[in-house]
C-alpha cells in the first residue's frame, strides 16, 4: 500500500468513475484498476462492489476510504509543517562588535532581526574596531561591526551607518558657553582618549592630520576602553574628549556634557559591517546580512 494507490482510492470513491480518474490523474484506465486489485490483493477484501452498475464501496472500502482520507489530512499537514521548518531561520550568531556599533546600532536591529526569527540566539563581544577586524579575518567570528575600513581585499565591507564625532565638555567648562572653538583652542586642554586601536581614537587622528594638526600637541588626561566610561569621565569634570555624536546623551536634564562644535574640522566618519564571502554558506547569516544591508540601505563593496 503507498500513498499513490490511496489517491487513487479515494478519486474512485469521490468521482465514481474509473474513466474520469484515469483522466484526472493523467493515467490510463487500466493503470486506475491495477492500483485498486493491488489494495484488494495485499487487504484481502474486497474494496468496491462490482455487481453494481455504479461503484458502491464495500465496508472494507468504507473503511479503508475513511484511513485514505486521514491520510491524506495528515499528509498534507507534513507538507504545511516541513514548509514551515524550511522557512524558519534558527542558530547561532556569533557578533563582534567595536564599541559604538556594539551599544548605539545593532541593539535596536538584533531587536527587530529577533522579531523576525525568534529562534535565532545572539551573541555580540565586544572590542576594538582593529581586534573586530582580526577575528574576523581570522575565521573566529562570521561578521563584525566596527568603525574602521580593513584593509586589503580579503573582506567584503558594507556601510552599517553615518556618524560624526563630537568634541564634549562638561558643563563648568570655559567651552560649555561657545556655540563652537577653534582647533587652536583644544592646545593645552586635558583630554580625554580612546585606545590607540579604537575606531574613535583613529579617525580622529586621520582627521586632525587632514586639517594639518598633530594630536600628540593635545594633552593627554585619561585613555580609557570605553565610549561610556570616556563620557562619564568628562561629565565627572576629568577632561574634554571626541565622541561618536551617538553617545552623546539626549533630552537629560540637566546635560551631564554639552557637545561643542569645532571650527574648520571635518569629523565625519562612517560604520562597516565586515565579513569573509566564503563564510557566507548558512541561511542564518545570509538573512543577517541581507537584514542589515537592507535597514542601512547600502551594498557591497571591496572583496
């Protein structure tokens, strides 16, 4: 018995002919007969009444038309359950992630992406933009996030968003009243810095270098690992330092900083989701990617 012969049972049943299930089915007549001797055969009954001119079931047809039918259901429920397993997205997400995209960007995209795919799990470490790049470079993360560009062409780089940094005071500060400062106004302040290998730290040496200042001229107060701890330094009084305009705290009052506007100096700068194409081989990353690169409105590039 198999799920062909069952079919074609129970057409017999609904059409009452074996000519027009021949003809529904796309076989011959004689085909529709086997299938049915080939039931009766391995049942050892007889399924359909043949001393009637219309097809009457016996009450082993009967029976037997009540299993094809609840076969059929059930059959058809596989079909609806094993569609919804192909379509579901599960696993593991493994994200590293530089500090900005880590606290400011991706938490409200996870969010949604979650949404979508409850059963995804999620994982983002966090470090600076260059270790972002290493390990992923080095296999032992799928995608990152960072806020510098890698170099060379064995990653493919996506723009994950448009940031600017913005020099911060705390609101004592001689600056607080400015609506903006010069460079030359910076010599002499105590700042506040990022690690040498943050993407923070690096953008705004390239910028200071564009402009044709030298950032060792600026003193140095505090590094620190963090783009929280740098504002929560500067709203303790410690220094004045540059931060992603994401960080800046809004709609607080009173201001624990007040960001000033610095003259002459470009400090635009963009986010990058990096990773290897040849890792790209899960549906699960395939539909992170797609997701991100479709909220960021961005393609490809490089690689």
């Amino acid at each position: 018995m198999n799920l062909d012969q069952l079919k074609t049972f129970r057409e017999i049943a609904r059409r009452g002919s074996f000519s027009e299930v021949a003809r529904q089915l796309a076989i011959s007549q004689p085909a529709v007969s086997f299938q049915v001797q080939k039931l009766e055969q391995e049942l050892g009954l007889r399924l359909i009444d043949r001393s009637q001119r219309a097809i009457t079931l016996t009450a082993a047809g009967r029976r037997l038309l009540r299993f094809a039918e609840a076969v059929e259901k059930d059959y058809a429920g596989l079909r609806q359950d094993l569609e919804r397993l192909r379509e579901t997205i599960s696993g593991d997400l493994l994200i590293a992630a530089s500090t900005i995209p880590a606290e400011y960007l991706l938490p409200s995209q996870l969010a949604r992406f979650k949404q979508r795919h409850p059963a995804v799990r999620i994982q983002v470490d966090v470090s600076d933009s260059l270790t972002v790049i290493d390990k992923v470079r080095d296999n032992s993360y799928e995608i990152g996030f960072c806020g510098t560009p890698p170099e060379g062409h064995d990653l493919t780089t996506f723009n994950l968003a448009r940031d600017e940094l913005t020099l911060i005071c705390f609101p004592a500060h001689p600056f607080a009243g400015k609506r903006e400062v010069g460079p030359d106004d910076l010599e002499g302040e105590p700042f506040i810095f990022r690690e040498a290998t943050s993407g923070t730290q690096r953008t705004l040496e390239d910028r200071l270098t564009r402009a044709g200042y030298d950032i060792k001229q600026l003193k140095s107060q505090l590094v620190l690992g963090s783009t929280r701890a740098v504002v929560a330094a500067v709203a303790a009084g410690a220094g004045i330092a540059f931060v992603s305009s994401l960080a800046v705290p809004q709609n607080v009052s009173p201001a624990p900083v007040v960001p000033v506007a610095v003259r002459g100096l470009d400090l635009g700068r963009d986010f990058y989701g990096i990773y290897r194409q040849e890792r790209v081989v899960s549906r699960l990353l395939t539909a992170f990617i797609d997701f991100v690169k479709a909220e960021a409105g961005q393609r490809d590039r490089g690689a």
